[in-house]
C-alpha cells in the first residue's frame, strides 16, 4: 500500500506502547482507526478518548472491518497466531502489515531518524525529539515510553522528519530506511531470534546500517563502530556545524567525533562540554538525567540534531528542560527517608546502568532492588549476566519471569538467576511476599527492574509507604 491509499486502519492490539502511537498518528491524519485489546487500561481510555473505538477480552471478528482497498490493518506479534480476528485477516483479502512495516511506509516517504540498539533506544528516541522540537526542526515521532515533555507517545509535528526506536527483536528495523541512522549499543539480545551475537551482528546490526539513504549519516557509539563501514577517518572535520554532514560518525564519552569531555556532577545534575567532529566544544551542557550512561545518550541525540541542523543554543536549552521518560529511572517516591525508583531495566548492561546511576547520586544509602525478568529465552541466555549486576546490589529480591509471549522454558526460573549469585543477602519472593517485603522497607534506595507487568506492582508498593507516612 501507499500512505495515500489508506482511508481507515484496524488495529489488532492497538493498546501496546508502539501500536498505540501508530493509531495515533492515523487518528490525527483524520483517518477512521478502530482496534481491539485484551484488556482495558490507562492508555486504551486514553485513546478511546481521542476517538478511537476499542473493544476488549475476546475476539469478535464481526467488528473487523470488511476487507477493502483502502483499508489497512495493522498487527502486533505480541498476539497468538491462533487468535480468531488474525486467522480472518490472514485468510482473507486484506492489506495486513505489522508495525514495523507501516514504519517503514512513513520512514521512505519522510526523512527518517532512526535510533537502535540493545538499550536505551527509548531514552534516546525521546530526547532527540525534544532536542530537535526545541531546535524548530518539528518532527513526527514515535515513542516506546511516555514522555514528561509531550502529551502522548506519538509526536505530532509539521516537517518531513519523522523519529522513530528502530527495534532489532525480528528484525523489525530492517524496514527502515533512515536518513539518519544511530546504533547506541549491540549487545547480545533476542539469541531466540538470531541465534548468536556474530549473526546477530550481520544480520541485524550491519544489515540495518547498510538501509542509511545515499548521502545519510550512521551515528555508532565509538566502542563498536569497529563493526561497521566505512571506518571513522582518523581526525580532520567533516561537517561544519550546524550545516550537516555525511558518513559515518562515532559518539561517546572521552572518545568519538561528537565527545562529552570534562562530565561531572554539580547540584545534583550532569554537566558535560561536547566536542563535535570539527574541533568545535559546545561547553557546560546540563541534564537532569542519571547516570553516565544517559550523558551517552545525549551525546547521540545531540549530535542527531546538529546533524539535522539544530544550533548549540537549542542543544543546552532542551537538554537541560528535557524531564524524562515513564518507567526510565523514575522516581516515583522520594521522603527524607526512603528514596523508590521504578526502571523499565531489562538486560544486565541496563541493570548495571540503573544500579550505577542509583550508587552516583545516593552514594550514602543502602541501595536495594526487586528484580522482575522478563522472558524465560531471555533469562536463561542471560542469568549469569543478570546475577553478576544484581551483586551490586545492598540487598536483591526475585520475583517470578515475566513469560510476555513466551511458553515456559523447562529448569528456566528466576532461580537460575538466584542461584548464580554470589550476594548472601537476597531473597527469591512471589509478588505477594515481595509487596510484604517492601513495606517493610524505612529507609535507603528501592528500584523497582524490569520490563514486564511489575509497573502494575508500582503503584501498590509507593502507596503503603505513603499510608505510613500519614498514619505514621
């Protein structure tokens, strides 16, 4: 299909975070977007009252639109392949796309920023768009987390940029057809989808690199840019600020072409001067963000909006307002006491980066962690992985594996992570207990990991801490 053939869009799982700003998007171009979802929530009522019709539980195919030439339908692996409404698309006439394809439609008919990586694609998603809002460059985006700074997941812009998280899981960012291309990290991941990290590599990373439009850019972390072509000149500037530039560019901290140099902490926040490829230092730039793995992160998306044209003043204006991300280290409770943070972490690099940033801004308190993982493949690719982070820990309770989409796995529980842990103070808890267990907490950091239903626990474990705050 063409953008321009489509009239009306079905959406079969129109409540998961990416769906939903797709529906979004097609809601705002005045198109007729319905869908279904197995579960009313928060953001399904949120887009029900932006005039998308949903219904819930079970599925009633009398509700999928009759197949036409204008119409679309979108869907997500999330849901079972014997699911009644997929099986009648699939059987019938229809123009059926998952999402990483209609991306793909808008990234070929736009100037497509597309972010990758293992972690911190939504972080860094977000933040270039706000950069580059703030620069005037008015992108479209699509979000995988809910942003402080926009009101929902997709960004409704007025330009031809459009920013989207270019996801490696099925290898979905192969759809892509970036003018700006960033690779944050490769770290092993989805082993069920690739098998290993070389062909991981190959297949994912590189093939993903090689999709950059003639004449676009690739921003790869210094560290692994060794992976891809051509390799980065050895000095000598390539662009000049803010004019843009072509190739491919390294970003880090102490190294790459756009370099955070001198980062520190001053009143509470990150300070860093960033040097571009041409020698230029744009100095004392502030975020709010934690750790130093987010001043890495806005290396990258800073140098994607000097690459789009954005000025110096517009990177220290937006990064110092940008505010954050749902579920992205999130304080969701702080008293003179007890200080709870709720991470979206689910890979041992991001549980490192969160225990880390909570160590650098509390280096005084106990720091304490409630581990939720999240797919049985997953957990037991990774379990040493995941007991070597969860040992920087003060004290770490398990809970159960998230199965997502995911059949059990035989001798794959979060015991095998438990097991592998050298720490002696840890505990192996079901969610019940593991809630007892954090309301008896009084004082130190508490974060909240993983990338399954545990943000649903969240609420339960800030209120009991807030209920003995007023009964004392």
């Amino acid at each position: 299909m063409e953008l321009t053939d489509i009239k009306q869009v079905y959406f079969i799982g129109v409540g998961g975070i990416g769906m939903s700003a797709v529906a979004r998007y097609f809601n705002s171009q005045g198109l007729k977007v319905t869908g279904y979802d197995k579960t009313e929530t928060p953001l399904t009522r949120a887009l029900e009252a932006e005039g998308i019709a949903i219904h819930y539980g079970a599925a009633n195919v009398s509700l999928v639109p009759d197949a036409s030439d204008d119409l679309l339908v979108v869907w997500t692996p999330a849901i079972p392949t014997d699911f009644a409404e997929l099986v009648k698309v699939q059987a019938g006439n229809y123009n059926l796309y998952k999402r990483a394809q209609v991306l793909g439609l808008l990234s070929r008919g736009m100037d497509c920023v597309g972010i990758a990586g293992t972690h911190g694609k939504t972080t860094t998603t977000t933040i270039t768009t706000h950069l580059m809002m703030t620069a005037g460059l008015q992108p479209h985006a699509f979000l995988g987390g809910i942003p402080r700074d926009f009101d929902g997941n997709y960004v409704h812009g007025n330009s031809n940029w459009v920013v989207v998280e270019a996801d490696e899981y099925d290898r979905s960012f192969l759809n892509l057809d970036p003018a700006i291309a960033v690779i944050l990290s490769a770290d092993p991941d989805h082993l069920d989808i690739y098998g290993d990290h070389d062909n991981m590599l190959e297949t994912g990373f590189r093939a993903y690199a090689r999709r950059v439009k003639e004449g676009g850019s690739l921003i790869v972390r210094y560290d692994i840019a060794h992976h891809f072509s051509p390799p980065p000149p050895k000095g000598g500037a390539r662009l000049t600020p803010p004019l843009g530039g072509e190739g491919l560019y390294t970003f880090g901290i102490g190294a790459g072409d756009f370099c955070a140099h001198n980062v520190r902490v001053e009143d509470g926040a990150f300070h860093f001067d960033l040097k571009e490829p041409d020698g230029h230092l744009i100095t004392n730039i502030r975020t709010a963000l934690p750790g130093r793995h987010n001043v890495e992160n806005a290396v990258a998306a800073c140098a994607v909006t000097r690459l789009a044209g954005g000025s110096e003043d517009a990177l220290k204006a937006g990064l110092s307002a940008f505010r954050g991300i749902a579920r992205r280290f999130e304080t969701v409770l702080k008293t003179n006491k007890i200080v709870i943070i709720d991470d979206y972490a689910h890979h041992p690099t991001e549980l490192e980066a969160a225990i880390t940033a909570a160590r650098e801004l509390y280096p005084d308190q106990t720091i304490r962690g409630v581990f939720q993982p999240h797919l049985f493949s997953r957990t037991q690719d990774f379990a040493q992985g995941f007991a070597k982070a969860l040992d920087l820990l003060d004290e770490a309770i398990l809970i159960p594996i998230y199965p997502a989409r995911e059949l059990p796995i035989e001798g794959v529980t979060s015991r095998l992570i438990f097991g592998k842990m050298r720490s002696t103070n840890k505990r192996l808890l079901d969610d019940e207990q593991m809630l007892a267990a954090t309301a008896e907490l009084t004082d130190g950091v508490l974060l909240l990991l993983g990338a399954g239903n545990i943000d649903a626990l969240v609420p339960k474990i800030v209120a009991e801490h807030q209920n003995t705050l007023t009964n004392g």
